[in-house]
C-alpha cells in the first residue's frame, strides 16, 4: 500500500505546484505594465521632490527679503549716525579752536 500512496502523493504534489505556479504567472505584471507603473511612480517622486525644491526656495527667498530689509534699516541708521558725528565734529571745541589759528 505505501508504494500506492508515493504516486498519488507524488501527483497531488505536481498538481499544487502546477496550480501554485499558474498563480504566479497570473499575477505577473507585464513589461508595458511594469514600464507604465514605474513610470507613474517616477513621475510622481519627481512631482514631489520639485514640489519641496520650491518650497525650500520660497523660504530662502523669504530669509533674504528679511535680511535685505534688516540691511536696509542698518544702512540707514548707519547714515543717520554719520550725519549726527558729521555735525557733533563740525561744532566741536577742538575744531574751531584749529580753525581760526
């Protein structure tokens, strides 16, 4: 009996494997498919890495348009502190006193 039984054994083992590999190949994608979902796919990450590029050089552009402005206002005080020396030095002691030896 145990002789009997191998080839049935063997047989129900082909027909699972047979049946195992049919799956397989159903759910194989082909090489069109495959090219369209990797494309889809790239196209996409694309989409989102521009997407943060810009978003990364809005906020750059951001942090200069600050630093333009706090330059801007530096300059200016700058130019007030200068104009206020040029008339402190203009009326200073020292000055007159020079000037009219």
């Amino acid at each position: 009996m145990i002789p009997a039984n191998e080839p049935n054994n063997y047989d129900r083992q082909f027909r699972y494997f047979n049946r195992r590999l049919g799956q397989l190949e159903d759910t194989q994608a082909s090489l069109p498919e495959f090219e369209r979902v990797f494309n889809d796919r790239r196209q996409l990450l694309e989409r989102r890495v521009y997407n943060e590029i810009d978003t990364l050089e809005d906020q750059i552009e951001g942090r200069f348009d600050c630093l333009e402005m706090r330059l801007d206002r530096l300059e200016t005080r700058f130019s007030e502190i200068e104009r206020k020396l040029d008339i402190v030095l203009s009326r200073s002691p020292d000055r007159t006193s020079r000037s009219n030896d």
